[in-house]
C-alpha cells in the first residue's frame, strides 16, 4: 500500500526531495518544465552532480532554452537575464559532465507555435518514492505557493518511471495505472481529449461537493464544474488575485457572473493544482486544468482515494484556501475584460486544437 506525503511550499518539498536524491542507489530521474541557473535550480543541479545512483537522467523541457524568468530571451536585452541564461546553460554542462545524461522535451525548432506543444510533467523517481505536482526548478517558481505529493511505494515509482522513459526515448503515450487507491494518467500532448473525459466526467457527476485550487483553470474542466453547480452542487473555486495571467481571472469573473461557480480570490500567486470531488478522491498532478492540457500539454494526473491524504489535503490545501480567501469586489469585475478574456482563450484553443504532434525529444545543446 502507498504511503503518501503532502508537502506543501517549495523548502518542505525540496528539503526532502534532496534527502531522496542523495539516498538513491538505482535510479534518480528528474523530469520539469521550468529548470534555470538560478539559486533554486542550482541547488537542486548540485543534489543530481552529488548523487550516486547509477541511473542518472534528466529531462528538461525546450521552454527552458526559450524563457527565463518569465522572459522570452528573443525578446529581451537585459544582460541579468542573458547571464542568467548563460548560468543556466553551464548548469545543465556541469550536470552531464557529473554523469548525468540530459535531455530536452518537445524541441520548438524554428516553428514559433510549436511552444504551445510543452511538455508539462514534474516528477521525480528516486529508487522506490516518486514525486508528482506542481514546482518547477526556478527561483520564482520556488517562491509561489505550491505543492508536491511524495509517493512511497515501488510499483507505483516503477511505472513513473516507465513513462519517464518513454518520454526519454521520444515515445509517449497515453497510459494508465491503477495500484490501490491511485490512478494515474500519463498523457502525451496531442490526443489528450478522449484521456481526460474520465475526469471530466467525474467533475461534472460529482454529487456532494467540489473544491479546487488553481490559477490557470479554463473550459473544458471548468464547464464540467459550472455543469454540476447547475445541479446544485456547490462549487468553489479558488484562484489568486495576483494571478500572472490576468486574462485568467477576467475569464472566471465572467463565468462566475453567468453560473452558479462560486470564486474565491487567494491574495496569493499559488501554482497549486488541486480538487478535491465530494470529499472523496483527491487530483494532483501537474495539469491546471486547462485547455491547454486538454489539447497539447503532457502532463501526469492522478486520483487518490486515501482518507488520511485527504484529510491532510482538507487541513493544508483546501482548509487555508476557504479561510484566506475572498469573494470578488467589484474592481474584479469588468464585462470587457471578461468578454475579450473568453475571446481571445476560444481563439487559442482553436489555434492550439490544429497543431500537429510535436517532435517529442531532442539532445541538450546551448541554444
């Protein structure tokens, strides 16, 4: 049986995380979106070039070759953050001069659209425990408010790391896994739809209640949600206030006008990704339950079915949200904002929906 771990904020997790890493005597495989040369991601470069396990992998994502620090390099002429490209470029030489090998998800290549086809994933194997959630390797990253959920047991790290080597040979695929009380889903990108109607389903047949905690959460998932406050479910949603895409925000003050979705404004940036369906089954993962992860992103989801995880979840997750929270005043508010919102996400989802199967795997080299 599973033996299960919420750490919440990125000094829990990586306090323990870094425990893991360097108790490893098989296998350490690292698996982010977002992994830059700055204090945050240094250290845990310095964790994989200190580690002894004799399987060493990390796979970072093409993103991280593009955008530092929220920052497009292209576009930018601040010499911090082409050093702090130059710092992250050096890292990730350090880490395959160490030994361990490297490798980049979904390569842009001169196709500019193609950065909507991110590989998405956080996961972390190290021998038997597997980490899933939301925390990126960056400084930034590290000072929002998000989560990790450490998973001890060897079946289930097995198969993580099964997926994680597809991944690794450019091989995805969707896949799914029951062991206990956990379903996991490992999603590919493209072709994410039919995968996710479980979910989505589940969201729009909850009876008693639904709860979630996310920034970014957009249709399909959040009409399932409206679908099941029609029927008298209730249904909160929690979002920050200080959201880093405000379009967001925009988007759900005009959905939340319109339904019976109940939002509650964090006065926090959180990253967390979190619901939690009649009290019952517990999501976590890495998808924000977006479009974007319906149509393009790979991303691993899972259900978990555990009462003392859940109730850990209701005192640390959810239990905060409700207290800290507030309902929207009316500078939230704005008709056009909420309308160009819907607009201009319905177009991207239309854009997105045409893109073709991205190229899955790349070797690292400097941009």
């Amino acid at each position: 049986m599973a033996r299960y771990q919420l750490l919440v904020g990125s000094a829990a997790f990586w306090n323990a995380a870094q425990a893991d890493i360097a108790a490893a005597k098989s296998r350490v495989l690292v698996q982010a979106m977002t992994f830059e040369g700055d204090a945050a991601g240094q250290s845990v470069a310095n964790a994989i070039i200190s580690a002894t396990a004799a399987d060493q992998r990390v796979l970072v994502d093409d993103y991280s070759r593009h955008v530092i620090n929220d920052s497009f390099l292209a576009l930018s002429r601040d010499p911090a953050l082409a050093a702090e490209a130059e710092a992250t470029w050096a890292m990730f030489d350090a880490m395959q001069t160490s030994g361990a090998h490297l490798r980049i998800t979904n390569p842009i290549g001169k196709n500019p659209i193609a950065y909507a086809t991110r590989n998405h994933k956080k996961l972390l194997v190290m021998d038997g425990v597997a980490w899933i959630g939301g925390i990126n390797f960056s400084d930034h990253n590290f000072a929002w408010h998000d989560m990790m959920l450490r998973i001890d047991d060897p079946a289930v790290a097995d198969w993580l790391a099964g997926e994680f080597d597809r991944d690794w040979h450019g091989t995805p695929r969707a896949a799914y896994g029951q062991f206990n009380d956990i379903e996991l889903l490992s999603l590919p990108g493209n072709g994410n739809e039919g995968e996710f109607e479980v979910l989505l389903r589940q969201i729009a047949g909850a009876q008693k209640s639904i709860e979630v905690i996310s920034a970014y959460p957009t249709f399909p998932f959040v009409t399932a949600m409206a679908d099941a406050a029609a029927r008298g479910v209730p249904v909160t949603l929690y979002t920050p206030r200080p959201n880093n895409k405000p379009i967001i925000r925009d988007y759900l003050m005009r959905v939340a006008k319109k339904t019976g979705l109940a939002i509650r404004l964090l006065p926090e940036m959180t990253h967390m990704k979190a619901a939690l369906i009649d009290g019952e089954a517990l999501v976590v993962g890495s998808s924000n339950f977006d479009f974007v992860s319906h149509r393009a992103n790979a991303e691993y989801v899972a259900t978990i079915r555990d009462a003392g995880l859940i109730a850990d979840a209701e005192a640390r997750l959810f239990g905060p949200a409700r207290a800290h929270s507030t309902e929207p005043g009316e500078g939230d508010h704005s008709f056009w904002r909420g309308l160009r919102a819907t607009l201009a996400l319905r177009t991207a989802d239309v854009l997105v929906a045409g893109l073709g199967e991205p190229r899955r795997i790349g070797e690292w080299k400097r941009p």
